[in-house]
C-alpha cells in the first residue's frame, strides 16, 4: 500500500510531490518517488540529478555516486552533476578520486584560479 503512493499519479505529478519532499528536506522520501520516475523516464537529466541529490542529503552516497557518473557518462560537461560527484566521493573519503571531477568541474563553470 506505502508503496503505491510513490508511484501514485502522473510523472507530472510526481516530479512535483519530489520536489515538495526535496524542499521539505524529506530527502529520503524524495529520493524513493524519484527512483521510479527516472526508472520510466531514464533520459531526463533534472528528474536523475534531483534523485542524486536526495540520495546525497540521506547519506546514500554510493547511491548519489551511481547516478552522478550516469549523468556524467552521458553528458561530461554537465558541471553541478561533476561538482555534486566530486563533492560526493570527498565525503567518502576519496579525494584523489573527487580531485579531477572538482577540477573539470570548475572549468566548465568558467571559475579559473587567477594567475
């Protein structure tokens, strides 16, 4: 029954009740109506960002990781989706790993360190 009332509705819909829960703060309960959303509509960027995001505010960081490198195998120059992976993986503890996303992510933003 818990189940049905994430996937309740339109994708409409429930892009909008994520984003109720997003900015509520609900993360969790964001990230759970996002995850079958990006299930039928895999090529929509925002709806897989918003859910990375949701799963990097509920501390499901390998979660956060597996749809940020999606994001970023289909598309390399989406910089908050390379920000939010490199962020992602220093809060595992893998800054040698997060180094090269943080720096691609900051010359796609244009944010180059003054000579």
């Amino acid at each position: 029954m818990e189940q049905e009332y994430y996937s309740q509705g339109t994708a409409a819909e429930r892009w909008e009740r994520a984003r109720m829960f997003f900015d509520a703060k609900e993360y969790t309960t964001a990230a759970r109506i996002l995850d079958g959303l990006v299930a039928e509509v895999q090529e929509q960027v925002g709806l897989r960002l918003l859910l990375a995001r949701s799963y990097y505010h509920s501390a499901q960081l390998r979660r956060a990781e597996t749809e940020l490198r999606t994001i970023v195998e289909r598309d390399p120059v989406e910089h908050y989706a390379r920000l939010m992976l490199g962020r992602t993986l220093e809060r595992q503890g893998r800054a040698d790993e997060a180094a090269p996303h943080l720096r691609m992510a900051a010359a796609l933003a244009g944010d180059f360190p003054e000579a």
